[in-house]
C-alpha cells in the first residue's frame, strides 16, 4: 500500500509514465506493480507456525508467478477479529482467510464436525479423514457458500482448558466454570454439556478478557497459549484434548477465479505446501512446548479423558450433534474414527 502510494505520487510529479520503469529499477523497489495484489489475514500471533509458513508461501508465490501475484499477509487480527474478517471475505474485501472450520460453521454448518468432543484419537485420525473424505464433505459444502477451501487444512491442534482460579482435574470441576469460547454452536454446546458457563468472545479479546476476568479461563492449544502469552494471565493448564481444531485455507471464491489457472494453481499448490509444512512445526513443537510453558510458570494437570467423555455422552451431546449434522455426515465422521455413541 505505502510503496504503491508513493510510486503513484512520483509517478505523477516527477517522471513521465515512459520513464517511470527505469527509474523504479534503479531504485530497486521490489517488482513493478502486481497484476493481482490480494490480501490473506488471520488471527494467530506472527511467530505462530502459521504466519511463519504462510509468509514463506506468500513469497514463493511472488517469485513463482514472476511478480504477478503477490498476497500481503496480515497477523494477529490485524484486520479485524474473527467474525469480522469472514465478512470482509465474503464481500470480497479479504481474498484469503484462515479460519477455525468450527467458526466457520456459523456459516457452512457441517465445517464445525471436526470439532466432536473427542472424536479423533491422534494426529493418524486428523490427516487421513481431513486430507480425504470427511474433508472433501466439508469443502464441498464450503464451496456452495462463495468460498474456496484449499484441500490442506493448516493445524491448530488439541485444545486444553486452561483456568486461573483453580486447576480442573475433572468434569465436575467445570461446573459452573465460567469459559471463554470461540463464536460456534458447537463450542458453547459442549461447555454446557459439560456444566460449564460458557461465554463466545472473539480470540483477538481473549488475552484482555482473562486479564480483567470477565472469564476464568479459556481453552485452546498449547501452542496458541504459549505464542499469545496466555500464560501471563493464566495460572494452570488442564491437558484435556477435548477436541481437535484446524484452519481451513478459504479464498473468495469471485476473487480467486478471477486469477488465470495457472496462477491460481500455483498460489494453491504452494499454500497446500505450507500447510504440510506448518503441520510439521506444530508436531515438532509439542515436543518441547509443555516444558517451555512450564518453565514460564504455567502448571500442568493431568486429567482422565475418559471422564469427560462420559460427561459428553450422559448429557446427550453425541445424540444431538449426530442430529444436528445429519446421518449422512456422521458416517462419514465415523467412517474415520469409529462409532462415537
Ligand atoms: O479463537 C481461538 O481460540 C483459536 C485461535 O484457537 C481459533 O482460531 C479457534
């Protein structure tokens, strides 16, 4: 934006049009203008895997296409919170979002199925059902709402309940426990089921929310709580994997046609790309991110999953999402994990 505004001021005092390329080499300025600049947002901390990655392909893009199409990346809410930025891509002021399918569900209902409590064993579950038909059920699904979901989803991972006040160390521990969701039906109903109060707040809100304690805590993977600094403002971490979440990498879909095939293939090869290699980092972070939370006094509790499943299943959470879905989706789900209830 500043470089192309301050071009555009040169070019009309200074030089005229003929002259104006030499003059934009010798300055060296990085490429003449692109033929589509398009923007890609999300809500994840720049030093977060996946502003790391999508940066790297935002750059091979630039240079694959021959300057062509370059994708400016705004971290960290930059443009807005979640629910804000879905609209800016629907109307097609955002070209590129990565967005949680369970917030997605706002809009294409089934995008939240990933999120069942407990549904997926391990990241041999997560791939193979989302890189295949639980997948490609989604993003047909995506797809008759005028977006774009590439066949990679970027991870975001297992999600753990962390508190300030008192550790939870058991279903009832949530009761009443005033929770900070993300904005989807199947956040707030799970917490319920569970016992909990939960309350929908955006993530760009959540560091302050807990800090002033309009909650008392929140529930996300240890990554996300280690590269927001959840830790400053919450004392314990209850290792739940409650559920598995992941980003969908959405286009608008009007604004993503619009690029020639070629492009387009390469803009989406080399995100799918990134997405793998994003899955990577995080699977090599949890290696090391529980101690690295530790060290920074965040305390770590043990808890029995099979408990809070069993709280899930008692208060009928499984019976009214399987209707919810539909039966059709929930065998397709089931398909990849086994039978749920
Ligand atoms: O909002 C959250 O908690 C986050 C960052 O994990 C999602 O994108 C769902």
């Amino acid at each position: 934006m500043t470089i192309k505004m301050n071009r555009r001021r040169l070019l009309g005092s200074t030089v005229a049009a003929s002259t104006a390329f030499p003059l934009v080499s010798i300055l060296s300025w990085p490429a003449h203008a692109a033929e589509f600049s398009y923007k890609y947002a999300n809500n994840s901390p720049v030093t977060h895997p996946l502003n790391i990655r999508t940066t790297e392909a935002a750059a091979r893009v630039l240079e694959k296409t021959g300057g062509k199409v370059e994708i400016k990346v705004f971290p960290n809410n930059q443009l807005g919170s979640d629910t804000d930025m879905l609209s800016q891509l629907r109307s097609g002021a955002l070209e590129f979002f990565t967005l949680s399918g369970l917030i997605l569900s706002t809009l294409v209902p089934v995008a939240s199925i990933n999120g069942v409590g407990f549904a997926f064993k391990d990241y041999g579950q997560v791939w193979p059902a989302m890189d295949g038909a639980l997948g490609a059920y989604v993003r047909a699904e995506i797809a008759k709402r005028g977006l774009y979901a590439f066949s990679k989803m970027y991870d975001n991972g297992y999600r753990q309940i962390t508190s300030a006040a008192k550790p939870i160390k058991t279903p009832e521990d949530l009761s009443g426990f005033k929770i900070r969701v993300p904005a989807s039906p199947l956040w707030t109903s799970m917490f319920k089921a569970f016992g909990a109060s939960p309350t929908t707040i955006n993530f760009n809100e959540v560091y302050s929310a807990l800090q002033t304690r309009v909650v008392d805590g929140q529930e996300n993977p240890l990554s996300l709580i280690d590269t927001a600094k959840l830790y400053e403002v919450q004392k314990y971490v209850a290792i739940t994997n409650h559920m598995w979440d992941g980003f969908w990498f959405l286009a608008n879909k009007k604004a993503f046609d619009a690029l020639p095939a070629n492009l387009r293939e390469i803009v989406e090869a080399e995100f799918n790309a990134s997405a793998l290699a994003e899955r990577d980092d995080l699977a090599k972070m949890s290696n090391t991110v529980a101690d690295t939370l530790k060290g920074k006094g965040l305390q770590f509790v043990d808890t029995d999953a099979a408990a809070f499943r069993a709280k899930l299943k008692s208060a009928g959470f499984y019976e009214e999402w399987k209707g919810k879905f539909g039966a059709e989706a929930w065998a397709v789900l089931e398909k990849a994990v086994g039978s749920l209830s």
